[in-house]
C-alpha cells in the first residue's frame, strides 16, 4: 500500500468512526484521535519526504483533512441541535393547564364614593387636599369659631390627647388650615377627604370613626347661588341627572348662613318610598356661607372674600347608594361583602 492509499484508508477508518459517534465526549476523543495537531490526519504530513509525487500526496492530505474536519463539524452541529432540541422539549410549558386563580381585590365602597366624588370635583377645577387626623384645638375648634364652652369640645364628644391635640372631629378643620396657609390672598377652590373621629357607641348607623369631604371655596363675590348651583351639579353627577335638591336651615358656627342639604331621593325619583322615609328627600351634606368671623381669623379680609364649605359623609353616601344596612360592614373587611363591590 502507498502512502496515498494510506492516506484513503485513515479517511474512511475516520469517517467510519464519526458514523458511530453518539455522544460529546467521544466526539471530542475522535477530534483528538483524527484532527489535533497530534493527531492521525496531521501526522500524515510527516511521511512527505518519503512520498514519490510529493505534491500528489501533499493533495490528498489536504483533501483527507478537509473531509474530515467537514464531517466532524456537521456531526457537531447536528449534536449540539439535538441537544437543544431535547432542552427545550424537556422545559416546554403546557400552557393549556389550569393555573392557580389569583384572588383580585376590589375597592371598598368608602374609596369608591371618594374617588368618585373628588373626579367630580377636580373636574370643576378644584384642587384635592390632605388634612391630618392630629390636629389642635385651634384648628379643629378655635379657628371654626366653637367657642370654648361649645359641646362638641366635651370629654364625651372629642379624643384628647392632651388639651391642645385631639384626633379632629370633623374635616373642617382642612377649611382652617388651607385659609391659613394662604400667604399670598388668593381664590380657593378645594376639597379634602379624610378621616374624623368621635366618641360615639359603634352601631347600625354610628362610628367612633368616619370619612367625611370637606369642600372649600373663597374668592371674590361668591354668593349663596354659587353654592346651590355647585351642589346642584355635584348631586346630579353623583346621584344621576334627574335629582334635584332642597336646601334646609340649619346651624353650624364656621358657616353662616348653614344649610342642609338633601337630594331627591334617588330610590324613588322622590314620590316617597322605605329609603327616604316617605319624605321624597335624602339629607346627604351639610353647606353654609363661610362665616366672616372666620374667614377674618383666617386672614381672608370678609369685606373682600366671600365663600361657601360643605361637608359630605362617605358613609352615609355609600350606604345610601350600595344599600349598606350596617355602617359596620365598611370597616370589618369581610372579604364575602367586600367582593360584592367587583
Ligand atoms: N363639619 C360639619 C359636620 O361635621 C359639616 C360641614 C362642613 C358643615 C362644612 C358646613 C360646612 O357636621
């Protein structure tokens, strides 16, 4: 046998070889056997000298080199596809199984009637602002004109902390604080949500804790018209286009002239029925003319600014509006109630 047969014989005996290599390492013991630098293939190279038509020999190396590098590089392609192929067959996702259900919440019907009520409000321009549940006898009482020997500064009626702090029985407290901070005299167009807290016996109707929305408006020539037209619109964005409403004398010492305000009632379209006790109307806000001695302790000047407060109850509206019986419901997150609101 001449060295070029040799040479044909190493080729087949190699191609032979990689038909039967099945997994990595012998693919890489093959390489190492045929390809590396040490290996058969190469080591043909070293018999030139004794081969008769050098360049003829030279060929078929070359040749037997290529041929065989081409055959291990596509069986390593192949085995490597292979091997990714099985990877992602192992890791494929049924996408058909059940998943495990997420619960999804809702919102609790206080949060609704808040939204609802400041989309409402900022949609007329009004700005949203945050109060605080501390306050002081100053803001909560002093500068809304309670005078110190009012009853609403009871023991019985007010959280003390101390006889300056308290836990404020009403968001009217926002009015004081946003007159205030006012440095600059300027229009006011606010309403505030937030919490208010007094000693009540927790019942049907009562909290010790409560939300109400406090309104604020000030500016040059506001009258009793721009509150009623302001209320009237508020009342039929929020109860539907057909209420009306009906302004009721009442007493309050930051407004003056005070107003209670009740809305046609929205069970009935106002012939009477269980919801308004037969009276056609729901009381749902109490309003008034901010009182000048207030606006003055405030630093509006009453020859100058006039303006109009309200003061609506989240609970009552959602109650009215959800058919909540017991004002209880809202705070003990029962989840069986809760998702009623879905
Ligand atoms: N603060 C009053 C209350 O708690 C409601 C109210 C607010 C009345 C603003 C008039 C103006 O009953």
């Amino acid at each position: 046998m001449n060295l070029i047969e040799k040479a044909i014989q190493i080729k087949n005996q190699a191609l032979e070889a990689l038909k039967k290599v099945v997994v990595p390492s012998s693919l890489e013991d093959f390489y190492n056997q045929y390809l590396a630098k040490k290996g058969e293939i190469p080591g043909l190279m070293t018999h030139m000298k004794e081969a008769e038509d050098k360049a003829a020999y030279g060929q078929t190396v070359n040749a037997t080199r290529n041929e065989v590098l081409d055959a291990y590089m596509s069986k390593k392609a192949e085995m490597e596809s292979a091997k990714l192929n099985a990877k992602l067959k192992s890791e494929v996702l049924d996408i058909t199984l059940p998943g495990t259900e997420e619960e999804i919440g809702s919102l609790n019907p206080y949060w609704m009637v808040i939204r609802e009520v400041e989309d409402i409000f900022l949609s007329m321009g009004y700005e949203v602002v945050k109060g605080r549940d501390v306050e002081t006898d100053h803001y909560n009482f002093e500068l809304l004109n309670v005078p110190k020997d009012h009853p609403s500064r009871d023991m019985q009626d007010t959280f003390y902390f101390s006889p300056e702090l308290l836990l404020r029985t009403q968001t009217s407290a926002s009015q004081a604080h946003k007159m205030c901070e006012m440095t600059e005299k300027k229009p006011i167009r606010m309403i505030s949500p937030g919490k208010a807290y007094r000693r009540d016996d927790d019942d049907m109707t009562h909290s010790h804790q409560f939300a109400q929305i406090e309104g604020l408006v000030v500016d040059r020539n506001i009258s009793i018209a721009n509150l009623k037209g302001t209320l009237e619109l508020f009342a039929k964005k929020m109860f539907g286009e057909k209420r009306e409403i009906r302004l009721r004398s009442s007493y309050f010492p930051f407004t003056e002239p005070s107003v209670e305000v009740d809305v046609s009632c929205f069970n009935c379209g106002g012939k009477g029925c269980a919801m308004c006790k037969g009276t056609g109307y729901i009381e749902i806000l109490g309003a008034g003319m901010v009182n000048p001695k207030v606006l003055e302790m405030c630093g509006y000047d009453p020859k100058e600014w006039s303006g109009f407060a309200f003061g609506v109850g989240v609970e009552r509206v959602a109650m009215l509006r959800y058919c909540i019986d017991d004002i209880r419901r809202i705070y003990q997150n029962d989840l069986r109630f809760l998702k009623d609101f879905k």
